[in-house]
C-alpha cells in the first residue's frame, strides 16, 4: 500500500484512510468467504443507498473473489426479486435503508452489522484471503441495461477488460491520484464503478453524498465547494440543473474542478459556456462513451473549454481499443458516411448472462477478433473523430439512462387485458405508451408499471386505444399513432371544476380570473392551455409580489418557477415557500409624481434616434418608418357614426392620456427631453389638423392611393410640438344618400376612420386601450373621467430611470460575451449595404399561411411542450438560421418584449416595447426538440432582464445603434385580440381592415413576423418576412418564404416523416431547405446524360 493514512473515502464528517478502509474490507471479505461460504466467481448482489459501506461492500465482494452486481435501491421490490433471480444470486448485502426491501425468501446480511459484530473478535486470517486467485479472464462486475426482450440483460465485465480500462483513464488524464472525486452517478449506471473501484486503484480520494444527496443542489455545491472536488462525472442533464442552482444562488464558487467527465447524452457549447461561468479553475472536460458491454469509456475525447470545436464529437479510442464504422452488410463506410459502430479490444465484455444467444447476436468477429455490435450510428470526420448521429433501432436514452422501449412494452402486455402495446419517447422528458386494450384504465397501468419497472422507466402518459393501427405488412404503424393529449382535462385524469381549498389559492384565482376574463378557471388548468404567454406570466410575476410582499428577490419566486408549475396550485405552492420573504425596499407603489417635463423614456429615445440616424430623411416615400396605422369600416348599410360625436370622443382621449400630447426635443444638452403639453393649446392648435376628412374615390386602387398618401405625408406628425396622433375620416359621397340627419355628420357603409399615431408614443399592446377608450367616450358623449393622481407615462420613465438595473448589466455582458456585435450573419442577400448607412425603408415581402393540419400541429406542440407561440416560433427561426446561414452555430438576433412588468402599466397608453438581443449557440447534432427546450430556457432567462434598455446593452459594449447587426434582424409573434380586430361605438360594429403589402416598410433588413388569429376559423396561423429591398428582391423573399414553408412542413407535417416524431428528434443537421425543384435540378446536373459527346 503506497498512501496508508491518505484518505480514501469520505462522506459529510466521516473517513477512511487507505489503512482503515483496507481493514473494514478484509472484515467483509472474510466474513464473506467463512461464515457465507462464497465460492470464487458467485455472484454476490448489493442494494444499499449512497455510504461509505457502499464502497466496503464492492471492495468485499472483489477481495473476497466474488462477483459485484448493483441493484438500484428505487426499484420497486417485483423487480429486484426478479433481478436477484436472474443472477441466482444466493446473497444479496443491503444496510439499515434498504433491508426492507428483501423478504425471507432471499438472503440478504447487513454490511453494518458485519462490521459491527466482528469489529474486534473476527480472526484475520490473511492467508485465507492470499489464497483466493483472481484471474484476469473471470468476470468482476455485472451490470444490467434495458432489454428489448421484455427481461433486462445481465452484462458481464472481466477483470481484464476493467484493469485495462483503468491504466487508459489514467493515461488520458480523466483521474490520477492527485484527485478528489465525487460519487454522484446511480449504481445503475456503469460509470459508479468508475467512480469508487478506478478512483481507489489510483489511489485517488472518493467523496460520497448521503442519500438523495445529488438532488439536493444546496448540498451538493457546499460539498463540491467544501471537499474540494476536482473530478466528478455527471450527465449533461444534471450539469444544467447544477449551473442554474449556481447561477440563482450565486454563493458558490468551483474554484476546484480539474476533470468534468460527461457522458450518457449528448451535451452543448452552451453547456460549455455555462460551466466555464461558474467553474474558477483550469478544467478540462471529456466526452466520455460506451456502452455497458464495453466497459464504461472506450472513447474519449478531451475538450478545451477555452477553445472548444463548433461540434463535439465523441472522440477517438482509448489504448487497446478498437472501432470500426461499418455499414448494413459489415462493410467500411466512407468518411462522413453515417454507419454503425462497433468496438473492439480490451473492453469488449464477456457476454450477457445466461443469454448466449443475445450474446451471439450482439457480438462480430472480424478478422479473429470480437466486435461489439453498439446499434449507435456515427460518422467519421477527416480527422479520425467519430461523431454521434442516433440509433439504428428503437433504443433511447432518457437523461443518460439507457432504455429499450420493448422492455417496457413486454411488461405491459403481462396484464391480460392488453393485446397489443407501443411505447414512444416524446420530447426529451415524455415516456408515451399506446395499449390496444377496452378493459383497462390509467390507473391500473401505471400501478402495474410501477411495481414491475424503475422510475425512469415508467410512462408519464398512457394511450388507451380500441386498435392501433397497422401498415400493409400487418405491423404497428406508429407514424398513424395519435399524438398524446396534454388537455388540462387529461393531465388531471377528471372533468371536474376544482376550486380553491385556501387563502393563497383563492388570491391567485381571482388574479387569473381578471387576467383571462373569465369567471372560473379550475385549480388544475395549466395556464398555457388558456392562452398564457410571457407578458401574462410577467403580470402575474409582478402582481403575486405585490400581493403577497414578496419583494424583489428573485431567487425567492423566479418567473421560470412560475413557468415550470404553470397552474394555480403550483403557483399556490411556490409562494407558500416564500411567504415570508422580506418585502424589498425598492418594490414601492408606483404613483404619480405631477410632472410636466422629464428625460424621455428609454423606448422613447431608442424610436427618436432610430428613425433619425438609421433611415434617410430625405426620402419622400418613407417619411414615416414608425407610423401605427389603424383602419375600421361600417360593416352594415344600416350602421352610420356621427362624425362630430367621434371627433369628440378623439379630443377626450388626448385629453386623458397625457402621452398623445407629448412633445420630444433635444434640448440644449443634446437629452432627449418629453414635455406634457396643454390639452386646449393641441386640439385647438389651426397650424396641424389632427382630425381630418377626406372623400374617398369609388375605384379601389385609387382608394388604396390615398390611404398610402396619407401614411407618407411629410407632416403627418411633429414630435416637436407634440403632434403624435391623427384621425382621418375617409367618406364616400353621400349625395345620392337619404337620411333625416344631415349627412354632412355621417359615416355609412364601406366609409374609413384612419387613426395614424406615432410609435413614440404608442405600442401594440395600447391598442386595446385606446379602443376601450373611445368607444366609451363616443357612448357617453362626455369626455371620460380623469384621476389627477393616476401614473402617466412621464412619471413611468421617472421610475424607470432610477431603477436599479445593476444585476441585469451583469447578465446582458455575461450573455453576449465573446460574441461579434457588428458582424454580419451570412444570408443571401442580392446587394450590399450603401456606404452611408442610410435605410431607403422600401419592402419587399412575402406572406405565408399554414394549413390547418400544420397549424394544429403547431399549436399542440406548444401545448404539449409548455411553451408559449414565440417560443416555438422563434425555435423554428433559429433553425431556419442555422440552415440559411450554411451552419453558423452562434447566432444573435433581435426581438421585442412587451416589458409591461408591473401592474401600474397594464391599462396606460404609451410606448413600453423593448428590443432585445436573443442569442443562442447551437449544436449541429442537437433535435429540434433540444433547440427548443435550449431557447425556451434562454427566454426564461431574459425575460427576467427585459426591462435593461437596448441603448446601455450597446453602450456597454461601446456600440450605437447604427453599426450593430443582430437589430437587422428580427423575429416577432403577434397574437390578434379580439378587442383590437372589432370596434364598436355606441351599437355600431366596425371591422379592422387590414393593409395590403405596399404599404409594408422595413425597419430592419431581414425580418419574421408569425401572426396567430384564434378567432378566426381560417388563416388562423400565418407568417411574413419582410426583407429591406435594399438588399432583396422580390424573387429572393419569395424563395425564402418558400425555404421556410418547406422547413415548417418538415416538422409539424405527419406526413414528412415516417414516423411523427422523427422530424423532432432527428438532428437539425439533417433538416433541409433545399427545394424539391432545387433538388431535381442538382441531380440532373450531376446525372444527366449527355448525348453528343463522343470518344475519340
């Protein structure tokens, strides 16, 4: 023994040293071989919950000669007794945790008590221990993975293939001895052994966590912290939760970690980047794979996290291994071709136990030597680098857990009941069984599967079908399958309305209640299925603090905790934990402060610089860049609008809301400076008509011409005189018209109000108010009632000024770190950019409309996914990024946020919007699900930031908004409210009508807008690029509306793939916007044979 009085294993506030751990190990094996008369190669079970006797108890079990089999100590009792069967295992060691699990009819000792007991009267006879001979041919572990078959499969690991496997470890700098390495893996998961026997033989120091101690992150980072770890092998799964726990807590600091060993599942740059934030020291993290019957790694590939490839590929093998990429008939594959692995060497196991014929079938002999046939399909780079692309069966991994989806299957159709049975993998996280069955119910199924599979094999939805249905070969025809209801109805398993049980549920219904404008929302109802979204779930963020005096801490209630229990009871159940938080200083009642003059607000500013640095002034036909327009037509021949009634309803409105009477100037300063100005000084200002009429021509086209005229007027507004709305009536001629009334104050059938107001002081979620506004002000003919202590805008950008935004500073340097802010993405533009810099403004665009098979597709991934239209709209944009851009990974974009965050601004008119840097770095060989689930964390995350200005992110980085590329491009989801598509005033109904194309101008050069109507019965999931025509055509949108379409179909189609869910988890690497017509012309020049050409 080298290091007698080194440590070997700790755990919380007890030891070993080598020396003693050495002496609890000989009490065990000898305890083993003479009171239990173990004979050399018997299989000896071990089921006990993380200790330091699970460690004593593998080292026993080796000494002894025996052979170490882990059983999990969360599987249920069914399955450990068939485990312990299949094994013939005649002993299984448990402690004081787990002894319950085993009854009478299995031998279990207790590895506490035999130390206990023979602490001090066992006779140590070495010699008995000297006489048992380990050869290197006899098995040392098994470890069983799922199998197909309905039974798992015991895989058995010689001796030789784990010593081998140990030097190669250490050799490629995974552990040496200097480590400090932590437990964390299930000893389910072959990695376990890794951890405890390879650490020891390297004389390396194993630290373990007390039970359930890796789920506890508080915990786990005090010890990481602590112990001083500097090596540890986590799944990518458990790394993200980690890195969020960090990044929310902001205690710890990993100032240790010197090796990261991942495997399991694949992992991402960002995953990288995320841990690079957190981690203090020099690390170098491994892509570690192999399967069970390969022992543990057998490649690897060492990863520098300062300069770390765009693809992280699987690697290469370690000494005394082998591969080879072999195709259907066992033939090489050509470099980049996508084959299946198979390894050789000194890893390859012995063979499954009592399972010769699986054996036989899982393994190849080429050339005299075994090959182990993985299923995984790879492909090699020219580089010798093997990189992951899936699996040639039905086998998956579900957070690095290997699973056989027959294994499941075959327990299912052990109920009688059931005929015939599929289970699928939905999204990342969803096992989905489909059961051919019409007398069996939810509740027996998963009772069943819970008492005869692991938790992590166990269904999260079950399928009850009459029949599946079948192809033509009389098998299941799993594209045919219908997708899983995640109906709030389903989820609960009843129909019923459930109402609040207590005080905290009773405030949440009531404030979701207001919200939705409904009467009752049952405490179950997942708030996604009733149209949530991000500004609903941040106005509940802000009213829940307020209600309940949470204060500002965000790591007390976070918007993503919100997000992940998306209901009244899990939202109930969240503030019950932070109920007594102290209320922050800084989260004050917002009021009015009675101010006339202030700063401009930061959305004010970005609007004002924006429309006068990026766009040329001297352009007659676009003088407007941030004109809101807004048409409504009498529907009816028998509705008519009195026009001076209108036009006062028009004066009450400015006369309320102090915005649409506000000035912005640059003062003597050069600051931006918003005056209120005098409510009779504007509407009866002679110089600017703010309400006009305009006789309208019969021919549509030249109606269309005016309308045009009017948006491009050059003194359609003046932010200088606080010029910022108009109303323009567009009539008919009503000469041929009867009425008693003078006609001269009526509007009839097919006439036109145009309000035009400018984006300064107006954004998309003001039209709703100023509808409400009117029409109560046109019914009651008065002008509407005013609060003179009711916040205004102006106080708004006051607030928002001295709010405290260092916190968020942090994380907007943090997130665009590293990343080139003026450079530009590769997109197919036709031109260049002008010298001057100058936007013309001019559009060319193109429209799109989903049909209804892919808008419901569409919108029950959503559902189904918990996410809300823009995040699933601005997941397939990236992707369609990732593809235009020939594969650039790292892409920043901009998008809007409606940063209405606190309850005082839900019902105030103004300009709120904010724009948004939204990055993401992608992986290659990520499934469009990962994508979204990636860019659905990122929004979580910024939305908590989304109040930080544009203007302070660009100055940070000491950019301005004239030479930044990520704001010309931009990405948008519009949902359509009823309340903004119908104006009604006084009985009179008018329709919203909606602007044709030429009327559309670019503000940005590339841009996407999804546009999601419910309530309309058709059309209801549209979309539209609008690309600057400074740089497209015509023919270039087009063709990339065309690309997009094609992509869309690709993913939500079911008749894209052969099976539903192909399309979603094969990698975004393999999705195409290639036309088919594209496609056809690149075969026929590579393929088309060419008549007159002769040989001479």
């Amino acid at each position: 023994m080298r290091h007698p009085q080194k440590l070997a294993v700790e755990l919380d506030e007890q030891s070993l040293t080598y020396c003693e751990l050495l002496y609890y190990v000989q009490i065990l094996s000898l305890t083993l071989l003479n009171e239990c008369f173990i004979a050399p190669g018997e299989i000896i079970c071990q089921c006990v919950e993380r200790s330091v006797s699970m460690v004593i108890g593998i080292m026993g079990i080796e000494m002894a000669g025996g052979v170490y089999c882990p059983l999990s100590p969360r599987d249920p009792q069914h399955r450990l007794y068939a485990l312990t069967q299949q094994t013939q295992s005649r002993l299984v060691l448990v402690h004081h945790l787990t002894r319950i699990k085993f009854g009478h009819d299995i031998v279990s000792q207790d590895i506490d008590s035999i130390l206990n007991i023979n602490y001090m009267n066992i006779d140590r006879n070495n010699g008995c221990l000297s006489s048992v001979i380990v050869k290197g041919e006899d098995i040392a572990y098994i470890i069983f993975t799922s199998g197909s078959t309905g039974t798992p499969k015991a895989a058995q690991t010689r001796h030789r293939n784990f010593t081998n496997f140990v030097h190669s470890i250490q050799n490629a700098g995974v552990i040496n001895e200097q480590d400090t390495v932590s437990q964390i893996c299930a000893p389910t998961y072959d990695v376990h052994v890794m951890e405890i026997m390879g650490s020891l033989l390297l004389c390396a120091t194993v630290v373990m966590l007390h039970p359930y101690g890796n789920m506890d992150f508080e915990y786990f980072a005090h010890t990481l912290q602590h112990k001083q770890i500097t090596c540890l092998a986590p799944v990518p799964t458990f790394l993200n939760h980690l890195c969020d726990f960090l990044a929310h807590s902001n205690r710890y600091a990993l100032s240790s970690v010197r090796s990261l060993c991942i495997g399991g599942e694949p992992f991402s740059l960002q995953l990288v980047h995320r841990l690079r934030s957190h981690i203090k020291s020099e690390f170098y993290m491994h892509n570690i794979y192999a399967p069970a019957e390969c022992t543990i790694v057998s490649i690897c590939h060492r990863i520098d996290p300062v300069s770390i490839e765009n693809n992280i590929p699987l690697g290469s093998v370690l000494v005394n291994e082998q591969y080879k990429v072999l195709d259907i008939l066992l033939q090489p594959g050509a470099i980049g071709e996508e084959d299946e692995l198979l390894i050789g060497g000194e890893g390859v196991f012995a063979g499954y136990l009592g399972g010769d014929d699986l054996t036989a079938k899982a393994l190849v002999e080429i050339d005299g030597q075994l090959f182990y046939r993985t299923g995984d399909l790879v492909r090699m780079d020219n580089n010798g680098l093997l990189h992951y692309q899936g699996r040639k069966d039905h086998q998956i991994k579900l957070h690095g857990q290997r699973i056989e989806l027959g294994e499941i299957e075959r327990c299912l159709l052990n109920i009688t009941s059931i005929s015939a049975c599929v289970v699928m993998k939905w999204n990342d996280d969803y096992l989905v069984a489909y059961v051919q069955s019409s007398d069996v119910n939810e509740e027996e199924l998963r009772q069943h599967s819970q008492s005869h599979l692991p938790p992590h094999m166990i269904p999260s939805l079950f399928v009850i079908l009459d029949k599946l249905p079948l192809n033509a070969n009389g098998k299941i025809d799993r594209k045919l399958l219908p997708p899983p209801s995640f109906s709030p109805i389903h989820l609960t398993n009843h129909d019923k309305l459930l109402l609040p049980t207590n005080h905290i549920e009773i405030s949440i219904y009531h404030i979701w209640c207001d919200i939705f404008k409904q009467n009752q929302i049952s405490t179950d109802t997942n708030i996604f299925t009733i149209g949530g979204h991000s500004l609903l779930m941040m106005q509940l963020f802000h009213r829940y603090k307020i209600e309940f005096h949470l204060g500002q801490n965000l790591n007390a209630l976070s918007i993503s905790d919100l997000f992940q229990h998306p209901t009244i009871v899990g939202h109930a159940q969240l503030i019950y934990q932070t109920k007594n938080t102290t209320e922050s200083n800084n989260d004050y009642h917002w009021s009015s402060l009675h101010i006339m003059k202030a700063k401009a607000s930061f959305a004010q500013e970005r609007i004002f610089l924006d429309e006068r640095i990026r766009f040329s002034s001297t352009n007659n036909n676009t003088n407007n860049m941030y004109v809101i327009p807004l048409v409504y037509q009498i529907a009816s021949i028998n509705d008519h609008i009195s026009i001076s009634r209108l036009q006062h309803a028009f004066q009450s409105i400015i006369t309320k809301h102090e915005i649409l009477r506000t000035a912005l100037y640059l003062d003597t300063s050069a600051t931006i400076i918003q005056g209120c100005l005098d409510t009779n000084a504007i509407i009866n200002d002679k110089k600017s008509s703010r309400f006009s009429m305009i006789t309208l021509p019969d021919e549509k086209h030249e109606q269309n011409e005016i309308v045009k005229k009017i948006l491009n007027q050059s003194n359609l507004f003046d932010l200088s005189m606080g010029h910022v709305i108009n109303c323009h009536i567009l009539r008919r001629d009503q000469s041929n018209h009867s009425l008693t009334q003078s006609s001269d104050d009526l509007m009839i059938k097919d006439d036109l109000i145009l309000f035009t107001i400018h984006h300064a002081c107006f954004d998309g979620a003001s039209v709703s108010i100023f509808i409400r506004d009117l029409s109560l002000a046109y019914q009651s003919n008065e002008l509407l009632p005013i609060d003179d202590n009711s916040l205004q805008y102006i106080d708004y950008s006051i607030h928002e000024h001295i709010m405290d935004m260092t916190s968020s500073q942090e994380f907007w340097l943090l997130e665009l770190k590293g990343y080139n802010l003026t450079g530009q993405l590769s997109l197919p533009v036709d031109r260049q950019r002008l010298l001057t810099d100058q936007r013309s403004g001019l559009a060319s665009s193109a429209q799109l409309t989903f049909d209804d098979e892919i808008c419901t597709s569409f919108l029950n991934y959503a559902s189904s996914h918990y996410l809300t239209l823009f995040q699933l709209g601005l997941s397939v944009f990236y992707v369609f990024l990732f593809k235009l851009t020939h594969g650039e990974s790292d892409l920043c974009i901009s998008s809007i946020n409606a940063n209405r965050y606190r309850s005082e601004l839900v019902n105030m008119i103004g300009m709120f919007v904010s724009t948004l840097p939204y990055r993401v770095e992608l992986d290659s060989q990520w499934s469009f699900d990962e994508v979204v689930k990636y860019v659905q964390e990122k929004c979580l995350l910024t939305l908590q930031h989304s109040h930080y200005p544009l203007q302070h992110i660009l100055s940070d980085f000491h950019l301005t908004q004239s030479n930044v590329s990520l704001l010309e491009t931009m990405f948008d989801f519009i949902t359509v409210s009823k309340e903004v598509n119908d104006l009604c005033l006084n009985g009179v109904d008018l329709q919203k009508v909606s602007l044709n194309e030429s009327y559309v101008m670019a503000q940005f050069d590339f841009s996407l807008n999804f546009i999601y109507n419910p309530s309309s019965n058709d059309n209801r999931l549209s979309c539209s690029f609008v690309c600057s025509s400074d740089l497209f055509d015509e023919r270039t949108t087009l063709t990339l509306t065309q690309r997009f379409t094609y992509l869309c179909e690709q993913i939500f189609s079911s008749t894209s793939m052969e099976n539903p869910e192909d399309a979603c988890s094969t990698t975004i690497s393999r999705l195409s916007i290639i036309l088919s017509s594209e496609m056809k012309e690149m075969q026929d020049f590579v393929f088309c044979q060419q008549t007159n050409i002769k040989n001479r």
